[in-house]
C-alpha cells in the first residue's frame, strides 16, 4: 500500500510505525474471508481490509477519529484471524491498537456509550465486582424492555449476555500455591485473570491439578489481576500500563521470596497475547520484542 505520511509525520515513532504497517496491506482481500464482521455484516468497511484504509487516511491527514472510523473500529473483535490468512503479514493487532488509542483521545464520545465502557472496565477486570454483578443482572432482566425504550442499547446486551444460572466456585481460590504432593519438579505462576476464573473457573482448577500431579508446584500471587487487555482494546492506555505493572511487581515479589520460577501459565489466550512481550520488555529489554502500543512508552 502505497502512504503519503509527511517527513515531519514519520519522526513520530508511532506514525512511523504506523507507516511500516500500512506499507505491508496489498488490498489482497484474503482477511476478509475470515472476519467474522464482515461475513456477518457485508459491509467493506467492517473488514480488515476496509478498517485499514479508514486508518490510512485518519492518520495521514492527522484528524480526529470520525463518527465513521469509531463505529467500525468499535465493531472489530480483536479476534486476529486476519493475521492467519494475510500473506504479507501485515500487523494488524498493533495498528487497530493504534487506532483505538487515537479514538479514546479524539473522539468525544456519547453519555450512553460512555457509561456502557466503564461499567464494564469498573467491573470486568475485577472478579469480586464480576460476580456481583452478574448476580445483580438475573435480578435485573426484566429492566430490558425499558432499557431498550430509553437507547441504552449496551447495558441491554450486557444483561442479555449475563449468565441466568448460579456461578461455579472454583476449587482453588485467591493467591497460594497449590504444592505437588511428589517430587517436585518444577515450580509455576499462574495468572488467574478476571473473567475467565468467574465465568469458567474449571479451567484454572483443571490446570492446577494436573500440574500438581506432574510434580509442578502452581503460585497465584498475591496482588496480581486482570493483565490489562480489556482496558487496552479500548484505548485506555494508562490503565493497560498500570495492570500490567501491577502484575510484573506481584510477580517478582513471589520470585523474591521464593526464589525463581520454570514459567508463567496463562489460561486465556488473550491475556497470553497482552502478557508475553510485557514481560519480555520489562526483563529482557525493548529489543527483544514488539509489544502493544500502550506498553511501548512506559518506564518500567
């Protein structure tokens, strides 16, 4: 794809990141088969490949995200399957974070929307606040109707998402370590993360057992949380830095006391994905890795 960014544009390092990105598309259309967006809704501009060229002239001609780029930015899953079907690798994840960020900046957004994304970045990453909503919502169903009547589109999906029947309790809760009852051969984190130990807390109790049984000793520490994913797929960069950092801290405090560790284990391939080069960042240096945009600036 041929970009006309300015010299004076390209000594930014996050436009000329941005620059190198753009410069990979070759309007192949490949993406589009595997966005969900686009096989749902048909439209261009909810494709990878339509997204792309709304960024491309949002960034060049350095304006404000319009109504336009907010509505199908907002419409993208973060879900990547792009990235497995583009034959010139174009690195779509860094360049949508990109544009999110721009978006939290520029784009006022409405009293509706703005309520819909902090209840769900004051609620999501945290468990306890989870769960209590999510027993707050069967009580709450019957609110829908009018919900629906007064626009508040979003907090109505929110609730026709929520679960009708009672959480599981997991089997292994808070921070401690789960110690093989063998030989242990090994010794683990693992990052319990936020809706995934609510939603489905069997998968966190499934990996502690069988790595027990293996002779590996599992660690969830104490202070650690949501990576800072959600938060960050919505451009809100300061707070993805302060949850990432919050983790890396809770984590060398059990390093500290413990001595060192043979891995991490993340269950959620999205917080693997936000976790990985934060890590390789904060203990290897920013040589080593690309990592997502909100991270980049950040002293650690």
């Amino acid at each position: 794809m041929q970009t006309n960014f300015t010299a004076k544009q390209l000594r930014n390092p996050r436009l000329a990141e941005i620059d190198k990105i753009l410069r990979r598309c070759v309007h192949c259309g490949f993406c589009t088969a595997t966005c969900p967006t686009y096989v749902l809704l048909g439209d261009e501009r909810d494709s990878p490949r339509g997204r792309i060229y709304l960024m491309k002239e949002m960034f060049e001609r350095d304006r404000r995200a319009g109504a336009e780029v907010k509505r199908h930015v907002d419409r993208c899953l973060s879900c990547l399957s792009c990235m497995t079907t583009c034959p010139s690798g174009v690195d779509y994840m860094h360049l949508v974070d990109y544009t999110r960020a721009h978006i939290e900046r520029t784009a006022p957004r409405g009293f509706r929307e703005r309520l819909a994304r902090a209840l769900v970045a004051a609620t999501v990453p945290y468990p306890e606040r989870l769960r209590l909503a999510l027993r707050a919502a069967r009580f709450a169903k019957p609110l829908l109707p009018l919900l629906r009547r007064l626009k508040f589109d979003q907090l109505a999906a929110m609730l026709e998402l929520a679960p009708t029947g009672f959480l599981r309790s997991a089997a292994y809760a808070g921070p401690g370590t789960a110690a093989t009852e063998g030989e242990r051969r090994k010794r683990v984190i693992l990052l319990a993360g936020c809706a995934q130990q609510v939603l489905r807390p069997e998968i966190n109790d499934a990996t502690i057992r069988l790595l027990a049984r293996r002779g590996v000793d599992v660690e969830v520490a104490p202070g650690a949380g949501c990576c800072g994913a959600l938060v960050h797929h919505m451009g809100r960069e300061s707070a993805a830095v302060a949850m990432a950092r919050r983790n890396i801290d809770a984590w060398m405090k059990v390093m500290e006391k413990r001595g060192p560790i043979d891995a991490l284990i993340v269950n959620t391939s999205g917080c693997g994905t936000t976790v990985k080069p934060a890590l390789l960042r904060s203990f290897l240096g920013s040589s080593m890795t690309r990592w997502p945009c909100c991270m980049e600036q950040a002293e650690w």
